[in-house]
C-alpha cells in the first residue's frame, strides 16, 4: 500500500471519528440546553403563581390600611375614645418555593410582616405610655401615621411584583388608594408636629416659670 493511499486512509479514520465526536458533544449540550430551559420556564412558573398569590394578599392589607387612617374612633359608654376599624394583618403563602423569586424582592416580600410588626408595638407603646383619655389623640394621630406608611409601602411593593412578573395592575374607582393614604398621612404628620411644637413651648414656659420661681426665692433669702 502506497503511503498516499494510508495517508487518506488515516484522514478519512481521522474525520469519521473526529465527526462522531461533534455530533455526540453537540447532542449532548442541545440536551443540557433543553433541560436547563425547561427548568428555568418551570422557575418562572413557580415565580408568576407565588407572585400572584403575594400580590391577592397585599392588595387587601392596603385597602385595609385605607380603613385605619380614616378611623376616627367613636366613645364608648364612658365617653372614651376606641378605634373602630380592627388592625390590618398580612401573612404570605408557606406552600410555595421563595427561591424561584428575585433574591432582593424575595427580601422585601419577607421581611414586610416584620415592619408591620415593629409598626404594631409602636402603636401599642403610644396607647400605653403617651396618649391619655379620654380621646386618645396621640393613639389614632400614631397609628395613622404607621398604617398610612406601611399601606403606601405594600402599594409600591404590589406594583414591583405585577411589573416584573407581567401581572395586569389593578383598576381602582374614582379615588386611588396612593391618594388617599398620603392626604391622610399627610394631615396627620402635621398634626403631629403642631402637637409637639407645643408642647416644646409648654416645657419651655414651665422651666422659665420654675426658673423665675428660684430666682426669687433666691433674692427673699
């Protein structure tokens, strides 16, 4: 045999084997492609049903929040003050895999509960400690406050979530629940402040009256 013809003859060997070994890496990565597309679709899946389910529980706590911060309180039958809308609670699906969400919405979703928490206790410790009967000023003017900020918080979350996983954004009648959470806020915020400013100024005419009150004493010794 010719040199020339085992030269083809190992080229031809060469290129067959060479080929096989294409098509088997070639089948075997459009395999790992499939696969890794099918589970991440299935990924997106599991995402869209849990951000689904997130999103029918905190479009209740807002409009739930809107309640609060419009309760005034009415008397009871001493003539005191009581709220008469319940506080909102929000608790989200355990059913559900948290992984198949972003990692930084995942996040905020969860550790939501633990604002509203912190919220609560500080809403008990004004009822407890600063508000006096019998109208409970400070109560009702704090926990609009909270709940004005955590429904507006739960309204920009819900929103985030149906943009990022293509849930339609809910239709609100005539008056949207952004508005009415921030007027109310807003009113109570001032009110706040003008409550403070005075009692500054009451602090302030105390301690010059006590200082006064020394002062001439000091003077008759």
């Amino acid at each position: 045999m010719e040199s020339g013809e085992v030269w083809t003859i190992l080229m031809t060997a060469a290129v067959s084997v060479i080929g096989t070994l294409g098509v088997t890496y070639f089948g075997h990565w459009l395999g790992l492609s499939k696969d890794k597309q099918l589970r991440q679709e299935e990924l997106d899946r599991h995402a869209r049903f849990l951000a689904i389910r997130v999103v029918c529980k905190l479009d209740p706590f807002v409009s739930e929040c809107c309640l609060v911060v419009h309760d005034q309180g009415a008397p009871d039958q001493q003539g005191e003050m009581y709220p008469l809308v319940g506080e909102p609670t929000l608790s989200f699906p355990e059913d559900v895999d948290w992984k198949s969400v972003k990692p930084d919405l995942m996040y905020r979703i969860l550790s939501f509960p633990n604002d509203i928490e912190i919220g609560q206790q500080y809403i008990s410790f004004v009822a407890e400690e600063i508000a006096f009967p019998p109208d409970y000023e400070e109560f009702f003017r704090e926990r609009t406050i909270e709940y004005g900020r955590l429904g507006l918080n739960a309204l920009v979350l819900a929103n985030e979530i149906r943009e990022t996983y293509g849930i339609p954004q809910r239709v609100y009648g005539d008056r949207h629940p952004k508005d009415a959470l921030e007027a109310a806020l807003a009113k109570a915020k001032k009110a706040s402040e003008q409550s403070n400013a005075l009692q500054a100024e009451s602090i302030k005419e105390i301690t010059k009256g006590s200082a006064g009150k020394s002062s001439e004493a000091g003077q008759k010794q």
